[in-house]
C-alpha cells in the first residue's frame, strides 16, 4: 500500500514593503514627543482628524512612531522603580553612524545606558540600550557592520555526526533548527514511503 502526500504549501508571503511604523502606549503623549524629538531625532508629523483620542505620529528614517496615549497606565502600572535595562528585553533598534558620539550625547542628557558588543568571525556590533519616558527599550547599534547571510549561504555539516548535540557554527542556533527539521522531515518520508 503506498500512501502519497500532497504538499499544501503553495501559499506566497504577504506582498510587504517595508516596516511603516511602530505604535506604542504611553503615559504622557507630550513627554514622549518630546523624548522621540530631542533625543532621536523624530519630527511631529500631521495626525488624521478622525481619531477621537489623544496621541502624535512622528517620521523619521522611514520609519514612524505612533504614540498612543494610555489614560489608564498609571492604575495597572505597579511598578515604583524602573526597569534594570536589560538587552535582551523587546526592543526597537536604529541604526547609528557613530556608537561613541550615541553615548557622549546620552551621558551629557543625564541618561543611563547599558552597552553590548556582538561579535562574529572578527566582525565586532556595538549596542547601546537605554529607555523612554515609559520604559520601553532602544537599541542604537552599527549593526550594518555584520553582513546579513541567508540561512542557505550556510554549511550544515554537523559535528562528530551527531544531529541532536550539533553545536552553533557558521550560522548559529537556527543552522542546528533548520537541520533537525530537514532530518524529520526526511524521516517522516521515508516512513510514508514503507510498503507492508
């Protein structure tokens, strides 16, 4: 008895062009304005009429941020201290020309900030991550110092032929993901293909 299998993945993604903008909750629409202003450049741009609550657009750098404000974040905000700044939280992250000039322009505001750096085959990122006025993390980076690779321009050769403990290499965690569900998926076929 052979079983065949149909393969139902004949849809295409989603005719996108690009990030438009992002849109956030906050305390005070004007404190935020003013931070998305003096502190990353953004400018207040026109806001349609038709919306019956508080909020401001800003645009820059082909991105927008819309700013929505939250009457009711203080009574489900219950937390008195400010998050530790923590690079692994959500994030929204620019791109910077110069990571040394981010820090002294952050340091003369009084702002506090944490630094990373992410390095790969020599190549070195540094990251800088600090908060709004409502807590929500910034990343300013050189990100655009390491390469983006597809997934396919990467070797798959697992070491000492185990695919289960296949160790991070050229491309990473996703290089071991992306492996182990070719194997199954390799497996589960070969499985279907049995004649009894």
């Amino acid at each position: 008895m052979m079983i065949e299998i149909e393969e139902v993945s004949s849809w295409e993604a989603l005719p996108l062009l690009s990030l438009n903008h992002v849109s956030i909750l906050v305390r005070s629409v004007w404190t935020s304005v003013r931070f998305y202003e003096n502190v990353l450049g953004f400018l207040l741009v026109k806001r349609p009429s038709s919306f019956n609550f508080h909020g401001a657009w800003l645009y820059n750098y082909g991105i927008g941020i819309h700013l929505l404000e939250n009457e009711s974040a203080d009574e489900y905000d219950t937390q008195n201290e400010p998050r530790p700044i923590n690079p692994k939280d959500n994030h929204i992250s620019f791109q910077c020309t110069d990571v040394g000039v981010v820090k002294r322009k952050l340091e003369e505001m009084g702002m506090n900030y944490a630094t990373a750096v992410v390095e790969d085959e020599g190549i070195k990122v540094d990251q800088v991550f600090f908060h709004d006025p409502d807590g929500y993390m910034i990343e300013i980076c050189n990100c655009e110092n390491l390469p983006m690779l597809p997934i396919s321009s990467c070797s798959f050769k697992p070491k000492n032929d185990n695919y289960k403990k296949m160790g991070a290499n050229h491309c990473g965690f996703m290089e071991a993901v992306v492996m182990e569900t070719a194997m199954m998926e390799s497996l589960s076929m070969d499985m279907m293909n049995f004649s009894f």
